[in-house]
C-alpha cells in the first residue's frame, strides 16, 4: 500500500514539474505563423530559433526570465518563448 502511495504522489507532481513558463494565451495566429494557430508545444518556424530574432530587453517588457537554451521572440502582438535547440514554444504572452 505505500508503494502505491509514493507512486501517486510522484505521479501527481510530474506536472508541476515539467510545466514551462508561465503562458496566459493558448494559442496565436499571426502572419508570422503563415496564418497557422501555434499552441504551447507545437514547433515555430525555424526562423525564431535565431538568435537575431531573439528580443533582448525580455525584462523591461515584464516577460519571466527564459529558460535554458531559450529565448523570447515577438510575433505579432504576442511574446512567444522558443526553445533554441528545436523551436519548441514553451509560453505564449501577451505584448503590452
């Protein structure tokens, strides 16, 4: 019975653990996305991997600190968190 226990306890966290940067939106549909909705987990064009697309003042737009091997981007009016190694979005927020 305790096993059970500690396998539902360890279960029940792997959410928490593994959830990304906080997101207020679902999804976006821009121009940038060629009119495609993107969703947290789906793959961004592969021009927003780029560092030159990366937005640097990430802080004085009220935006959280990117993860590793992460970066912040803006597609149409929403930030969108890329992850660098294979264009994951981890977060979509609104631009202010």
């Amino acid at each position: 019975m305790k096993l059970h226990y500690l396998l539902f306890a360890a279960l029940a966290s792997l959410p928490l653990a593994a959830t990304a940067a906080p997101s207020s939106e679902e999804s976006i549909t821009a121009p940038e996305t060629h009119n495609r909705e993107l969703k947290v987990g789906d793959k961004a064009p592969d021009q927003y991997k780029r560092d030159d697309e990366a937005l640097k003042d990430w802080k004085a737009q009220g935006l959280p600190a990117p993860e590793k091997e992460s970066h912040w981007v803006r597609m149409g009016d929403h930030y969108v968190l890329v992850q660098i190694t294979n264009g994951v979005v981890l977060a979509i927020q609104p631009a202010h």
